[in-house]
C-alpha cells in the first residue's frame, strides 16, 4: 500500500504497526494474544503499556526511492546476542533478535605498523526525544553504510546502552533542551572510562542567513568532538558518519589497538625502557623495574641524566652511544648500569630510535639484558648498525675456553679475532640477534648458563658439567634411568610396557604386524532415570561421596552399568546439565552412549573402572584446595574427561597395538594411540545424534575451551609423559606453596594460593592432569579389599595380552606378566615404587589426602608381605582357602 511502518501502543496495551506492505518481511508475525503481542520482530510482554521502549533498535527492510523523502521504520529494542535480552520500561518488556542492514555489514581490515587489524561494522547509537526526519536521515545513512543503528530516547536508556554495547560514534540531539540536556548527557556519557573510544556529534539547529554561527567552544568543552548542523538528506547524514569513521573512528580504533602492544610490553622478559627525545623516561616495562630494582612511579617523567650512573663505563660511552642514535642508528653493546641499591650490572643493551611527529626522531626504546658472565667484554661499546666511523668502533676479542672435546661454542665463533673487521662484525651481528632473540627455551638459558659457569671453573667441576651438558641434551628429561634388567626385572617390564612405544624389533630388521584389531561395542538396555532408581542401588549412591565408596558392588547392583548410575548422581551434584543448559534426559542418553562403548568383555579396562575414576576425580573436586583452584568449567571438562578416559578400550596397551600395526595405530602415527582414540570417538559419538549431544547448547567459545580441556586431560593420563606432568607440578605447584608456607607472612597464604593458581591458566591445566591422572591409578591408595580386586583384573588382563603376543608371534611387551610365572606382589610393588609413591605424595601435599596415604601405606606392606612369603598370587594361600 505504500504506508511507511510506524509503532505505537495504545492505553489498552495493544501494538499496532501502521504496515500494509510488509508482507515480505523474514521478521513478521501477527500474533497477539493475551499478555503478549508480536510484531514484526518486536516481542512484548505486557498487561498495560504505560509508554513506548526508551531504547529502540531500527529493522531497515527496504531503502526508500531516491525522490521519496525519508521514511519512518519498525523499531526494535537492541538484542546483546542473537537472542535479545529482555530490557523493562515501566511496563513493558520488550525482547527481540539481532536485527541487521540492508547493507552489507562487513569487517574491515586496517593497518596499524606492522600489526594488522579487523575492524568490526561500526555501531552507531542515535539519542533524539522525538522521532523526525533529522533522525530518519542518520538512520537510512546508517543503512546505507553498513553500520549497525540503535535510537534511545531517554538519557538513561542512553547511558545504559553505552555501557552496554561501547558504540563508536553517538549522534546527540542538541536541538531542543524541552526534552533533555543534551550536554548533559554527553557530560556523563563522557565519565566513563570506555567513552574515551567514542565520538560524539552534536545535531545543533540550523541557522539562516543573517544569523551568526556560534563557537564550537561550549561544545567541545561539554565532551563533543563534532557538530553537525541539522540536515535530513541521507546523503548529508551519510557523508558525515563516513568521514568520522574514516578519521577519528579509525584513530580511535588503532589506539586500542595499542594495548595489546602495551600488554605484550608488560609481560615481556627483557627489560624495556622508553624514552623521548630529551631522554625523559615515559615507559619502563616489569621486567625493568624487577632488574633495576625501581617502581615505574619512581622513574616515569624522569631524565636519564636524574639516575644514578656506574663508574664502570668508559668516561666517553654515553657521547659515543648519543652520537650514534641522534643519527637514527641503532646501538648494541654492553653497559653498565647502576641499580637502586647501588649495585652495578653489566647489562647487554640495544637502543634503537623511533622516527615520529614531524619526521624527527621522537622517542628511543632500549632492550635490556642481563650480560653473560663468559663475555668478559673489555669494550666499552659495540656498534653493530653504523660501521661507517672506524675510530669511534673497536672490534673486540671473546675468549671463550670450550673444554667439550668435538664440540663448537657458537658464542667463540663470534668473537675469535679476525683479520677483516667488516666480516667480524657481521658475524656478532648475526649471533647477537640469536642471543637476544625472545623465542630462546628455558633449556637453551640453562645450558648457556652452564657453558659460561665452566669457563672460571676448576677442571673437575668442568668435567662433572660436561656430565650434565649430555644428560640436558638428551629428549627424555623427566624419565628415570633403569638399572639392568637383571636388577629388577619387573620394573623394567612394567615400565617398559607402559612408557613407550612397543615398537621392539624382532629377529631381522622388519617390524611385525598382525591383522587389525576387532574392537567390538557392547550394547546396553535403558537404565530407569535417576528419580527412579531402585532402592538397593539407591541406598549405594548415599555414600558416593566417601573415598571407600565400594564401586564392585554398584557394578553387581546394576549389572555391569555402574557409570551411568554413578554418573547421573555426580554430575547432578556438581551442577553440569545446569552449566551445559542440557537437559536429564540428553544427560542420561548420553551416559548411555559412553557406557556402552566401554568393553564389558575386559576384566579391567570397563566402564567400572570409569566409574571409578569419575568417583576418585568428583572426591578430588570435593577438597577446598582443589575446589578454590578451578572454575565451574574446568570441574565439567575433569567430570566429562574421567567418564570418557578409557572409551572403547581394547584391554590391550599402546605398545601392543604399536607392535600389531593397528589402525588406531596407524591412524595415530604410534603415539597416544588409545588416549587420542578415546577423546576423538566420544566427541564423535557425542555430537553424532541430537539425543545425547550435552553440548548442543553452549556457547561455542565454552565448547572450545571446554573441549580443549577434555581433551588435554585425557591425553594425560598416557604414561609416557608421566614424569614431566609429576615433575611440572611439583616444580610450579607444590614448591612455590612450600616456599610461602614457611614464609613468616604465611597468614591467609593458603586464599592467595588458590587466588595466585586461578591467575595463571598454566597451573590450572597442571592441577587437572595431575588430577585425572592420580584418579586414574588410585587403586593402590583405596581400601585394602578394593586394591587387590583391582590388581587381580588388571593382572589379567596383562596376562591375556601377553597370552596373544606369544600366540601371533609378537614381541612381548611385559615379559613378566606370563600367567604361570608371575608374582602379582612384585608386580604392585614395583608399580607402587616407581609410579604412585612420589605422585600421590606431592598430590596429597596439595590437595591433603591423609585417608588416601593411610591406605596406600596398607596395602604397600600387604604386598610386601606376601613378597617376603614368596607369595606370587594376591592373598596368602590360607586366605584364599577362607
């Protein structure tokens, strides 16, 4: 019909839209019943309308014809997501979806140096009263350029959207005060911290001919940065708001930019200073002020002569270094500086200059360094940019003694002297970039460190660090050297079995491998749900929360189906449907899928094995240290790694599957094979049917995250790198928490542990592998009668293994696990020896585990008893006979 669509609600609390030609709208509905009416994307909840929405958000849906003046449009209020959020005026509550434009909203890429950027559409947020065409004009133009409008109506509503959304540029009524103070709402738009990103255009009043024009002065003093005089033509409105993107948005938006690089600065490890032209200090990062012993408050607006200066430099250097960077060149080389305390340190610095306003040199950035302790720089300088005055240059010497027989030191490649110092000099350029380079392993400093110690010291301590130069330098840092197979030979099985590959050569030079593996899925019937669970096993789950939980007898109970009772009852009392937004059923259904993908035909690798480390993860969750450690996501990724750790095991080892050429091992290139295969089937099977896809529902940054942490975890629980995670956590956890409790401030230091943890994602992560993986093997630290049952199954299942190796011809694995020769107590022992007594000692020294000790100290002495008895079954004779 031509009606351009307008809103308006009546005293009866019923929306109409003025909109005959809107039949082609994706947003339309006419429903209205009763306590809400929708239309055309607009949802409200309402009984009464007292007044129209404060905030307004435009759903443009056709540009009007160029001869056409500019029409009104349905107004939406502004949605935070793809769901709107529901916002209460009065009364009325109105939700809505994010609306988009005509245009084509677009990301943008900028430049800033050599960091490039992208640059979100543009948001634009448009304050007048009173709808007319002055605020039609800015709408269509907004349309026209891709920016995403919103309109407020009041100062409030104006306020709260601000903070809400951080637009880029506001367009203020300034035409009219009868409404509202316009200044005054740039006044406190201006009082925010984000506002100092935002520009804010006034809309004053047209004047006529022989009016004079007023001074922009009052309002730039209030907070604008632009006045606009009124103007309705789209084009008008359009020209301006591209011109504040183009200049003082786009500014805006590479200073933001500018924190990233701040952030960089603050958490780099080489000290960083920046000065101005006149060497007055404007920036000094952490790293300085740790090395030079200052706060940044005590140095920021200070001139460099202001500073304590070390005798220790030439008496011309600082002339030298001036001349070269007031010639735009860089300087290297080695200074000395003098601490707050009054201490000199030979620092290794480069400073180079900073071309800015002007085309002048405006500031100078110095990188700082500790010097070398070998480099017994005798230079007082070293210019590694400008060679051009070979008298204010002088080409130095290192002696650096390298007592590593076949070996070369890079650092005396550099600095032997040379008879062509252009050539000399190249080579200390080059090596001195290596040197400084960021990107240098923590490894790579210690064993520098280590070379420079030897140089001043005697011949057998050089020796004895030769010594440790070879082991540095080998790839298997955290695994303990064996003694002989003869001296224990089922340690050296066991470990060997669990810790590497299995890729052991037979008779020849070629590997052998058997057919692929059958791995067969057991299916299970549908358990009751959690409301209805039988009494008996009802009565059971009341006790879950206790570490001598009896997990075989939920097993018997539920006929082999333990972890989706077990499941269901933790992760309701840990709050995971609530954090997923899934519900029971998608919950229980899902439960289902893992549980009958564990092999009920293993004797231990089944889902009552992952029953059990879900209930040893939820007790561990349940401890006030471990509990103040971790956020709510990371207790859901432990809960959802324990359940799916073991999914489709095969009941055979990593090794064996390595010898037999599998597919999974194949698949997986021989490393990690089973724990990549668990995390990757029980992805698939999760998000494969709607019905049991608990992540359905989050948001996808969560899944990631989520995701992420699932599967870290269970990657962890792979033996070999069992050492490092054991070896990292006590090194960043356990030590540093030792070290403040013994502090004298030690009062609260356990608050400011977990406060310090959850500061630091890395430590997080090192918590929740240390966790998983003492859930994983606690079976020598749960009560005495669970312990042997578990080391009854998961010694027979060795023994089939070792049963099939023999019987296809591959290389066993764990020769010591031969059913008719083992002893199951030499095998514990070991087990215990080697793998659980140091773990569970620095896990219980973080998370407090006495009851846990208690029994892992039992059952070590049973086992030693029966190996004093020459006992190779699991209980003596006699009490096998009971």
């Amino acid at each position: 019909m031509g009606c351009a669509p307008s809103i308006h609600v009546s005293q009866s609390g019923v929306i109409y839209c003025r909109d005959s030609d809107e039949s082609n709208s994706p947003h339309q509905t006419t429903t209205i019943s009763q306590g809400t009416a929708t239309l055309h994307g607009l949802f409200i909840k309402t009984d009464a309308a007292d007044s129209i929405p404060s905030v307004l958000a435009y759903q443009s849906r056709q540009q009007p014809p160029p001869s056409a003046g500019p029409r009104r449009k349905e107004r939406r209020e502004p949605g935070a997501s793809a769901r709107a959020r529901a916002t209460r005026w009065g009364g009325v509550e109105a939700e809505t979806r994010t609306q988009t434009s005509n245009a084509s909203a677009s990301t943008t890429e900028v430049q800033i140096g050599p960091m490039r950027l992208t640059q979100d559409p543009i948001q634009v947020l448009l304050i007048f009263a009173k709808e007319d065409n002055q605020s039609d004009g800015f709408w269509w133009a907004c349309d026209r350029a891709g920016y995403r409008c919103n309109i407020a109506r009041t100062p409030e509503s104006a306020l709260e959207y601000f903070l809400d959304k951080h637009p880029e540029i506001i367009v203020i009524d300034h035409r009219n005060s009868r409404y509202f103070d316009a200044e005054d709402i740039c006044r406190s738009i201006r009082a925010t911290k984000p506002s100092e990103h935002t520009v804010i255009l006034a809309v004053v009043p047209h004047i006529s001919a022989d009016q004079e024009e007023t001074s922009v002065l009052p309002l730039l003093n209030a907070g604008f940065d632009r006045q606009f005089m009124e103007n309705s033509s789209i084009t008008a409105c359009y020209n301006e708001l591209v011109q504040i993107e183009h200049g003082e948005v786009r500014s805006q938006f590479k200073l933001r930019a500018c924190n990233a690089v701040f952030t960089a600065l603050d958490h780099c490890q080489e000290a960083i200073e920046i000065t101005s032209e006149d060497h007055v200090i404007q920036y000094v990062n952490p790293a300085f002020e740790q090395m030079m012993g200052y706060h940044k408050g005590e140095l920021i607006g200070k001139e460099l002569t202001e500073l304590p200066k070390s005798d220790k430099n030439c008496a011309d250097l600082l002339d030298t270094i001036n001349t070269f960077i007031k010639k735009g060149k860089e300087w290297q080389g080695v200074y000395y500086a003098r601490r707050k305390s009054g201490d000199s340190i030979q620092q290794h610095v480069m400073i180079t200059p900073v071309i800015g306003q002007g085309g002048k040199i405006r500031h100078f950035v110095s990188l700082k360094r500790l010097h070398d302790a070998n480099e017994n720089n005798k230079q007082c300088y070293h210019d590694e940019k400008y060679t051009g005055d070979n008298s204010q240059s002088e080409s130095h010497s290192f002696k650096c003694k390298n007592r590593r027989k076949d070996s070369i030191d890079v650092k005396s490649i550099t600095s032997q002297s040379s008879d062509a110092p252009s050539l000399q000099t190249r080579r200390y350029s080059s090596m001195a970039r290596i040197h400084s380079m960021t990107i240098e392993a923590p490894i790579t400093k210690v064993i520098n460190i280590i070379n420079a110690a030897q140089e001043n010291s005697p011949i057998t301590v050089a020796e004895a660090l030769d010594r440790v130069l070879e082991i540095l330098r080998t790839t298997e840092l955290y695994s303990p050297q064996l003694g002989t197979k003869d001296e224990d030979p089922h340690t050296s099985d066991l470990v060997g079995g669990l810790m590497t590959d299995g890729l052991r050569r037979l008779s020849g030079n070629e590997y052998v491998f058997s057919k692929n593996m059958n791995l067969s899925h057991s299916h299970l019937s549908m358990p009751n749900t959690i409301n209805d669970v039988p009494p008996c096993i009802a009565q059971l789950l009341d006790n879950e929360e206790s570490w001598d939980f009896n997990i075989f007898q939920l097993e018997a109970v539920t006929n082999k189906r333990p972890l989706v009772y077990l499941g269901l009852k933790v992760f309701s009392r840990f709050g995971v449907s609530e954090f997923l937004n899934c519900s029971e059923a998608t919950l229980r259904a899902w439960l289902q899928v893992i549980e009958a993908n564990y092999h009920s035909s293993n004797s231990y690798h089944n889902s009552t094995h992952a029953a059990d480390v879900l209930h040893a993860t939820a007790f561990f969750l349940g401890k006030e240290r471990v509990k103040g450690s971790l956020d709510h996501l990371d207790e859901v990724a432990a809960l959802i790694a324990a359940t799916i750790h073991d999914v489709d095991h095969p009941g055979r080892t990593n090794s064996f599957l390595c010898n037999a050429g599998s597919e999974l091992a194949v698949l997986y290139n021989d490393t990690a094979v089973l724990e990549s295969h668990h995390t990757a089937l029980a992805f698939q099977l999760t998000t494969k049917d709607n019905k049991c896809n608990i992540f359905k529902n989050i948001d996808r940054n969560h899944y990631r995250t989520l995701r992420q942490a699932i599967i870290d975890m269970v990657l962890a629980t792979e033996m070999t790198k069992h050492f490092e995670h054991v070896n990292k956590f006590v090194n960043s956890i356990n030590k540093p928490m030792a070290s403040e409790e013994t502090s004298p401030h030690s009062e609260g230091s356990d608050c400011e542990c977990t406060a310090n943890i959850k500061n630091f994602p890395d430590n997080q992560t090192l918590i929740k592998r240390m966790m998983i993986k003492c859930a994983d093997v606690a079976n020598p630290c749960r009560p005495l009668e669970l312990c042997i049952e578990w080391a009854g199954r998961i010694s027979e299942e060795y023994f089939a293994q070792t049963d099939e190796e023999k019987k296809q011809g591959l290389p066993v694995v764990m020769p010591v696990f031969d059913r008719n020769t083992c002893s199951i107590p030499k095998s514990q022992i070991s087990f215990i020896d080697y793998f659980i007594t140091d773990m569970f000692d620095a896990w219980d020294a973080f998370a407090h585990l006495p009851v846990l000790m208690q029994h892992l100290a039992n059952n070590y002495k049973h086992w030693k008893t029966l190996d004093e008895l020459k006992c190779k079954s699991l209980r003596l004779p006699s009490e096998n006979n009971n």
